[in-house]
C-alpha cells in the first residue's frame, strides 16, 4: 500500500500532504489535551510493536504477501488521535529508513494510513460496540474494523494514483481491494488477537466514551 516516488503528480502529491499536514497538527493539538506526561510512553510503545509487527509478511493469495498495518490495532488502544501520530512516526521511519513509500508520497501515505485507516477503525468500532457489550461484539467490532481500516485506505490508494493518471480506476480500485481484501482478513485476526490479549490482562481504553469500553 506504500505509494513509491514517481507515482503521484504534483498536484496529488502536494494535495494529499496539504490535508495528511492539517490533519495530523489538529491530532498533535487533541493528543496534548488528551494524554499526561506518564502517558506519552504508551505512544512509543505501540509505535516500536507495529514497527516490529510490519516486518512480519504472511502469505497472500496469488504469490503476493501482507503484513500488519496496524491503525486498528492502535486506534482501539489508544484513540485515534493517538493512533495517527504513532502510525505517521512508523511510516517516516519506514520512508526514510528502508525507502518502503516514496518521500514525496509520503504525505498521500500517511493520509490513506495514518489518518483515513485510524478514523475508519474508530467509526466503524464505535459504531458495531454500540450495538452490543457482549463479548463476542469485542471481536466483531476488532474484526470489522480492523478488515475496514486497510479496504479503505487501499481504496484511498487506488483513487490518488487514479487522479495522477497512473492506472485508471476501473482498473486499479479492484486490484487494490482484491489484494487487501485478503491482507484484511490477517489484519483483523491479529488485531483482534493482540486487543483481546492486552484487554484481558487489564489494559483499559480511556478513549472510549462510558458503555462503550470492552472492560469497564
């Protein structure tokens, strides 16, 4: 999903950073408002385990290989707010480090990644935990969400390159939810896996609004 150089125009590429910019300074100004200073370590927790977490591949239909995105798996945890600077520093760290995403992409990355896929998962997991407070509605609404935040930000992917003239969307929005259609389904089981796990030992999410939360 990490959009290399070359592959964006200029005004794709300018736009996405413009919005990725804006979005990510309004989640700088909530975070503050949100978290203490014996908090902030939390942030470098999660951002050093989804690092960790994205080198490992798993198989995908047609030769092709997945790994963790891991929006879900940090909006549940920590909020979306939060989520989106942890999931930005990955991808910084990613671009510059290991050239995975282009430098001048990185703006459209970080806003298909750290911004859409974060306040996908919180829409849709707010939505489906509204529904119920039983516990299998705890792995539901991981799931979905979870299988939700890489489809739409795949999609985002498609319609940008789409807009730069690159591959028609016709074209690239099935190949693009094809492939991640796939990737989803790992992204949900270990999402689920991991929130349930840090759940179950105490961990509690301060974001969720009273009722909402999985362990009140």
């Amino acid at each position: 999903m990490h959009i290399p150089d070359g592959f964006l125009d200029t005004k794709t590429w300018l736009s996405t950073a413009a919005l990725g910019a804006m979005a990510l300074g309004y989640s700088v100004s909530k975070t503050k408002q949100e978290l203490n200073d014996r908090q902030i370590p939390q942030l470098g927790v999660m951002a050093a385990f989804i690092f960790a977490a994205q080198m490992v591949n798993f198989p995908v239909a047609g030769g092709t290989s997945g790994h963790l995105l891991g929006a879900a798996l940090a909006t549940i945890l920590l909020g979306p707010w939060s989520a989106s600077l942890v999931l930005t520093t990955v991808l910084i760290i990613q671009c510059l480090v290991f050239q995975d995403g282009g430098l001048t992409a990185l703006g459209a990355n970080v806003l298909n990644m750290a911004i859409i896929g974060t306040f996908v998962t919180q829409l849709a997991y707010r939505t489906l935990k509204g529904l119920s407070h039983s516990k299998w509605m705890d792995a539901v609404a991981c799931f979905v969400a979870s299988w939700l935040s890489v489809m739409v930000a795949a999609g985002a992917a498609a319609v940008e390159l789409a807009l730069s003239n690159r591959i028609p969307l016709d074209v690239g929005l099935p190949a693009m939810l094809g492939v991640h259609a796939f990737i989803g389904i790992g992204e949900g089981v270990i999402t689920t896996a991991v929130v349930l796990t840090v759940l179950k030992v105490g961990f509690h999410p301060r974001w969720l609004r009273k009722g909402l939360a999985i362990d009140e």
